[in-house]
C-alpha cells in the first residue's frame, strides 16, 4: 500500500507531515498526499511546491535524455532559432494552450561581506571624501528641487506614477516598498481610489492563491514615456476602477515600480519588456490543482475600454474553473465544521459520561466508606456496652450492703426510676458517709444480678460515664456523682429524689428550665 492516497495507510510520522501541510494549504487529503509523496514528506518542501508551482524533477529528465537516440539530436543554426523563438508565443496563444506559470517571487536581499580591516583602514580618506562630495550633491539636489518643474532637470523631476529616479533609492522590505510606492502614487496624482495591495508580490499572490481570486499586477517605469499617459488615461478612469473596486470581480491589485527589487524580480520572472506592464494571474486548476498561471498580458498604452474588455475576458474564461473549486472547498469546509461539530458533540459527551461515571464512582467509595464507617462505630459500640455490662457486675459487687433499719445514723432515700426501667419507685438507706457515687452506682447497677463466688473485674481502659442523674424536686437541686462528698453532707437525712435520663436535648432545656426557676 505505498501508493495509496488513504490517510489511515500512513505511518505516524507521514501522518503528522500530512496534518501540517493541510494546516497550512487547506488542500484534501488525496491530493496532498501524493504531493507530500513526491516531496519524501518533506513539509516545507511540499509548502513550497504547493505556492510557487512544481518544477520539472532533474531525475526524470536525466533518465528520459538516457532514451533518446543519438540519431534523434538535431542541429539549428542561429537563422532557425529565432524563426522557432517567433513561433513560440502564437502557439502559446493556440485554444487549449497551458498558460505561463506565474511564479512566487521573494525579493532577495542583498549580501554584503565586511571587508578586511586593513583594506578599511587605506580606503578611510575616499570614503571621508565620498560623503563630503554625497552631502554637497544632496545639498545641491534640495537646493533645485525648489525650482519649478519646467526649469526642474529631469533627473530630479518625479518621474510617472510619482517614482523618483534610483538615485539613492533605498531598498525596504515588502510592505514598507509597497506603501512607499502608493505614497508617491498618491502624491503624484492625488488621491485615488485604486485598492492597490499593502503588502509584498509573494504575499499577495498567496492570498490569491488562497481566496481564489484574480491577481492584477501592474508594474511602472518612471523612465518610460507612456507611463504618465497610461495611469492618467487608463489606470485612473473610472471604468477600471470600478471594475478593479467591484467585489464581484475578486481582484487583488498589486503595484510596482521597476526601481525597487521586488518588482524589478517581478518583471524578469514574467519577462516584461515593455512598459507599463499589466499581467492578470490567478489559479488554473485544470493545469494543476496548485498551480498558478498568467491568464493575460497586457503592455503598453491601452484604452480603458479595451484594458477593461481584455481582463473581463480572460477573467470569464477562468472564472468557472475557480467558481468549481470555489464550490469544492466550501463543501470541504462545511463537510470540515460538521465533522469538527460531531467531535465536538462526542467529546462533551464523552465528558458528560466521565463526570457521570466519576460521580458513582464517588458514591460507591463514600457509600462502602460509610457503611465501614456504621460497621466500626457499631463493633465500638458493641464493645463499648460489653465494658459497660461488664463494669456494672464489677461495681454491683462493689456496692456498700443496706444499713440495718435500726441503724439511727443513715440517710433514707426515695428514688423515682425512669420509666423505661419499670422499677417505679424505690427506697433504700445509706451510710451518712457513703460518697454520692454510691448513690449513682446503686441506680447503675440496680437489677444487676452477680454470684457471690465469683471475682469480677473491672474492665481495663474503661472510664463509666453515668447517663442519668439524680435531683430533688421541691427545691430542684442536681447532684453530682463525686468522689468526695458525702450523702449525709448533701441529702441529709433523707431525701425524694428523681433519676433523670440524659439526652442531648435535654441538657440546654435543663440549663434554661434552670435559669428561669433562678
């Protein structure tokens, strides 16, 4: 499969290659792949041969000039090359005919090696000498250029299209040379409505190349005489530039002088010989998907009219070729959006689906956390009664036996028990110096049944914590379970108290019931 244009045949590198190529053409797949192919996916490359036009492949030609045979090489002399270069445009010019490749021109700028310091140091006194005689040449220049422009010479006069001679003429980089040229345009002939692009040659012609349009290229020589008369007289009238303006028409127009670099380039590479020079380019796919033709020549002064007819003509020649794949790559872009939406769609949904399953995934793990959570804080519970049960037989078996009733020096209590015990009210007595946790005790442990002969024990990293407590009603005083006071000190010699279970409500209403009997 090395030859297949299916993008799912490529390697992962040869696919990458192909994802950055069609990010900068905006071209198909199938017609990229056997581009980037021909170019041993070398991206630049395969950018470059996409803009500027593929050239003809020096190995093909080697191994096609190894089958020729010897007796098929022909001589000319001189006479017949020129009757042969004669004939070369009128067949260019035949219906059918491929057009003239229009290429993409960069300017090259120019190359200047520093020469050695010893050289510099004996040429020091011609190059003080040079500026001396450059600043009273300029001196003088701005001195005559006050003068009228009849008595003005010719070499100072702003030549046409407002292009100064190349005297001193700066080289600047593409858009700086393009607004210097409409400057001096406007300045020659005033203000004017010609859209003339603000950028350089390769640059408009990639963005004709990308947005399918019409490239007009004009260049201008301030040297020529029928400059002045062609922009004056053709270039300026209103049928050109409305036609130029007319958005319908899809035309870029660039303009340049011969002076400059750029367009100096511009004009060898589609061999000017003539000025002014009128060359109208655009794409001509049926000649190649990428390639980039001159569909019209135009040299020398030309009516309006006729400068206007020619463009029109040979703009609807190719205007239906360019409307085709104008139609392809909208329907590649609309098929491109809706693909773009779909993954768009399927990535919120992939989203959605992900947060969905987070979120069981989260209440899973914080169920099964809190069913272990239930499940160890009911094994501590368990535990935890087991150590109560345990220390209410080791305290029943601790609790003081009943005073005798003829025993004068105890103190008498009646206790009322909580309902849900059952017990109702009950009396017994305690030693005056009994401590007030033998009362809680006795309530705790009250129908706790032990055997006398066995020895219990209290169990180990176990503090009891009584979950009642008793009061006395009329007053209402509550007592504690201490260490250290004693019964007889507190209750007296008797006493009607009640026991009170404690629940976390109870305790703010008891404080409040507290404060208002204050």
């Amino acid at each position: 499969m090395a030859d297949s244009n299916n993008a799912e045949d490529l390697s992962a590198p040869q696919q990458d290659a192909l994802q950055q190529y069609i990010a900068v053409t905006n071209q198909e797949p199938k017609d990229a792949i056997p581009l980037l192919r021909r170019s041993q996916w070398n991206v630049q490359i395969a950018v470059a041969k996409f803009f500027d036009g593929e050239g003809p492949d020096p190995v093909a030609e080697a191994l096609a000039a190894q089958d020729i045979p010897r007796e098929a090489a022909r001589h000319e002399n001189l006479q017949e090359s020129l009757w042969a270069a004669e004939a070369a445009p009128s067949r260019a010019r035949r219906p059918g005919a491929q057009t003239d490749a229009a290429p993409r021109i960069v300017p090259q700028q120019p190359v200047t090696g520093r020469s050695p310091w010893l050289v510099g140091l004996l040429l020091t006194p011609l190059s003080w000498s040079w500026t001396a005689a450059s600043s009273l040449f300029r001196t003088f220049v701005y001195i005559l250029s006050f003068l009228p422009a009849p008595l003005r010479p010719r070499a100072l006069t702003s030549g046409p299209a407002g292009l100064k001679s190349n005297s001193g003429r700066r080289m600047l980089m593409p858009r700086d040379t393009a607004a210097r040229f409409k400057r001096e345009f406007d300045e020659e002939y005033s203000a004017n409505e010609l859209p003339f692009y603000e950028g350089g040659f390769a640059q408009a012609h990639d963005q004709a190349k990308k947005d399918l349009k019409f490239l007009l290229t004009v260049i201008l020589s301030p040297e020529h005489d029928d400059t002045e008369s062609f922009v004056k007289e053709t270039l300026l009238d209103p049928q050109v530039v409305q036609f130029v303006n007319d958005p319908t028409n899809n035309i870029i127009l660039w303009g340049g002088n011969v002076l400059d670099s750029e367009a100096y380039q511009v004009s060898t590479e589609y061999k000017c010989t003539k000025f002014p020079f009128s060359a109208l380019i655009c794409l001509t796919p049926k000649e190649g998907s990428t390639r980039m033709g001159v569909i019209k020549r135009l040299v020398g002064p030309t009516p309006a009219a006729t400068y206007v007819s020619e463009m029109q003509a040979a703009m609807e020649k190719y205007g239906g070729d360019l409307a085709n794949v104008r139609a392809e790559r909208t329907a590649q872009e609309v098929t491109r959006s809706l693909r773009t939406e779909q993954d768009s769609a399927y990535e919120r949904s992939l989203a959605i689906d992900r947060e969905r399953a987070r979120q069981k995934k989260e209440a899973a793990e914080a169920a099964a956390a809190a069913e272990e959570r239930a499940e160890r804080e009911a094994a501590q519970a368990a535990i935890l009664e087991q150590k109560r049960a345990q220390w209410r037989t080791w305290r029943a078996t601790k609790l003081h036996p009943e005073p005798p009733s003829s025993d004068k020096s105890v103190v008498r209590v009646a206790l009322m028990m909580p309902e849900e015990t059952g017990a109702g009210r009950i009396t017994r007595r305690f030693a005056q110096d009994a401590a007030m946790e033998e009362l809680y005790a006795f309530v705790e442990c009250y129908g706790v049944t032990t055997d006398g002969g066995e020895d219990y024990e209290k169990p180990d990293g176990y503090e009891h914590e009584y979950s009642f407590r008793i009061a006395s009603t009329l007053p209402r005083e509550v007592y504690e379970p201490s260490q250290t006071a004693t019964m007889g000190e507190r209750i007296g010699r008797s006493g009607n108290l009640i026991v009170e279970q404690i629940v976390a409500d109870s305790d703010s209403e008891s404080e409040d019931g507290s404060e208002e009997d204050a």
